[in-house]
C-alpha cells in the first residue's frame, strides 16, 4: 500500500504536468497562427504580383472578413472610451472639484488669477455646448452603419483620442494650480485638433455632388445605408464639433499664458493681454480669408470669449485696478468689442447667405 501511495503523484505534480501541456498547447497554437499568417501574407502578395497592384485600401471591417481576425479594439471604441473618461475627469474635478490634494475646482482657479483677457465664468458654458456636440459625434460613430466610414478610420483616425488626452491633462493641471503644465496640454491639445480639422478638411463629404460626365460619376461607390447621409448632418456631426472645439481652444490657452503671468507676478501682463487680443483677431481673419473653404466655427468661439472679457471688464473686481493701468483695461475691452463684433458679422457677411454656405460645406 504505501508504494501504491508512494508512486500517485501528488497535488503539485498534477499542476506542473498540467502547465506543461497548458504551455504546449499553447505554443503549438501560436505556431500555427504564425504559419497561417505567413501563408496568407505569400498568397496576398502573390496576387499583388500577379495583379500589379502596390497598395490595397483595407479597413478593420475587411481584414476582420478576410482573415477571421479578432480585433478587439477600434477607432469607435477608443473614441467612445477617451471621451467619457474627459467627461467623467471634467466633471468630478473641474465641476465638483473631488480629489485627493486638488487645489481646487474649475472655478475657484479661474478667479484666483484675474487678468485682463478673464472672460466672465458663464461663458465657460462653450465647454458643455463642445462636449454635447461631441457626443452627438460618439454616439452616431458607433452605429454600424458609419464606424467604418472613411471619414473616421482615415480622417479623424486617431487624433480625437489625442485630442481627449490633451483635454483630460489640461483639465487635472488646472486643477490641481500647475497652470504651466495646463498651457502646454492645451497646446498640445490646439496641434491636435488643428491636425484633425486639417485631415476633414481635405476629405469629401459621403453624398458630394458629382458632375455628370466626370469621371467619379462612374466609379464612385456610396455604400446603400448611407444614400441618405446629408452633406448637413455630416457637417454638424462630424465636423462642426471639432471646429468649435479648436476655436475655443486657442482662447482659453491665451487665458492660460495670462494666468501664468499672474500667477508669477511677471512683468508687462498688460502687453501680453492685450498681445493676447490682437492674437485672437489675427487668426479668426486667417482661417476667414485664407483656406479655400472658410472655416466658419471657429470665429464665433472666439467672439463669444470676446464677448466674456467685455462684460468681465465692464465691471472689473478691486485687483485689476491695483494689477493694470487704466489705459491698458480700457484698451483690452475696447479690443474685445471690435473682435467680438468683427468675428460675428464678418462670417455672416462672407457666407453670403445660405445657398453660398452650403456650398462651402461641399
């Protein structure tokens, strides 16, 4: 009996011998999928050979079909994912200011360093307006029918999920009063959506009218669910959003570089606002008059922080008397009402009316 016991192995041998074969199993499948992938890679390229073919368009959607991949993370999800942790991050510190060793909320920071291109705190509401559209966009993303739009894999691509780290970073900096670190996210998160509006710029809409004869007449291939997509709701959805969002972007990093100068106590913070005021003017009539096709958005989230820093300096508080000159007050919000004025007509003006700005939107 005892060399029966003796010769059964015991509880910790059955577990070695078992990873064992977990390991060969493993390799085993590893190896295969190593020779199948080799295969299929021979095959495709033989028949680019034969074909002359350099390159082939493939989305997630066509590779998932051709080689049963299991691709488990994607444009839509990352979106999705990055975006509602911007949200939850803005609303549990910059709302509600909860935290271990936060300085304080969004608010608390954004009155502690008056300067004079502090626009009003209401106006802060642009950053709920932004973050609804950008929902919107989320949302419709996710629908079957256009998570695989080029418009997403190839254009937005991967720069909204940047544009959501940049936010979130800006967002916990301030937050926690480095505003330093909170102008370079910001900026960061500006080369991020100048690069997103930059690559929907160059890309047509879905349903673009074609001229008849032309040769995009014949070959051009709009997929059955989307012969219905209007040019005006992939604009408000999939453009507009990130046009605003870039806008308001550049105000509030010019903020930022004020409150650093406020913060530090550095010299000639009256010329850098009201640097800070021409900067803004300059770029709204470059993106008016430059580009082929203005970009409409962005002038008025700069009129409408224009309009912040008027009614801000309409009644100033007790420490932009002591901190700036009278001159230099009045210059600034004489500044923001031509700015904010400019940049709310102008664009109307350009547009032309109705028929010339759905034109633009082609």
């Amino acid at each position: 009996m005892a060399e029966i016991a003796s010769a059964a192995p015991t509880t910790l041998q059955r577990i070695r011998s078992h990873m064992r074969d977990s390991q060969s199993q493993q390799s085993v499948a590893r190896e295969q999928t190593s020779n199948t992938r080799g295969k299929f890679r021979e095959s495709v390229h033989h028949f680019m050979t034969e074909e002359n073919v350099s390159r082939v368009p493939i989305t997630r959607k066509d590779l998932q079909e051709l080689t049963d991949a299991q691709i488990f993370v994607s444009h839509s999800f990352l979106n999705f994912a990055t975006f509602a942790c911007v949200v939850a991050v803005t609303f549990s510190l910059g709302y509600m200011g909860w935290g271990r060793d936060i300085t304080g909320d969004y608010k608390s920071i954004h009155d502690q360093y008056q300067t004079l291109v502090t626009h009003v705190f209401w106006s802060n509401i642009m950053w709920v307006v932004i973050f609804a559209l950008e929902a919107v966009f989320v949302l419709y993303q996710l629908l079957p029918a256009y998570k695989n739009l080029p418009i997403i894999e190839k254009s937005i691509d991967w720069w909204f999920v940047a544009v959501n780290g940049c936010q979130m970073g800006w967002i916990i900096a301030y937050c926690f009063d480095v505003i330093w670190l909170a102008a370079l996210f910001m900026a960061a998160n500006i080369g991020s959506l100048s690069m997103l509006n930059a690559a929907l710029y160059n890309t047509e809409y879905v349903d673009k009218p074609v001229k008849e004869g032309s040769p995009e007449s014949e070959t051009r291939d709009v997929p059955e669910e989307l012969l219905n997509f209007n040019f005006v709701v992939e604009y408000i959805v999939f453009r507009m959003p990130f046009q605003m969002h870039l806008g308001w972007a550049i105000f509030v990093f010019l903020v930022n570089v004020n409150e650093i100068w406020a913060k530090y106590e550095l010299a000639q913070a009256g010329i850098i606002a009201i640097v800070s005021v021409i900067l803004l003017w300059i770029f709204c009539i470059v993106v008016l008059f430059v580009p082929k096709h203005p970009l409409f958005m962005i002038p008025p989230m700069i009129a409408w922080g224009a309009i912040g820093i008027w009614i801000e300096l309409s009644n100033p508080r007790f420490g932009i008397f002591e901190a700036y000159d009278d001159i230099e007050i009045n210059r600034v919000q004489g500044g923001a009402i031509a700015t904010a004025v400019e940049h709310i007509f102008v664009p109307i003006i350009k547009g032309k009316g109705l028929k010339d700005v759905q034109c633009i939107m082609l």
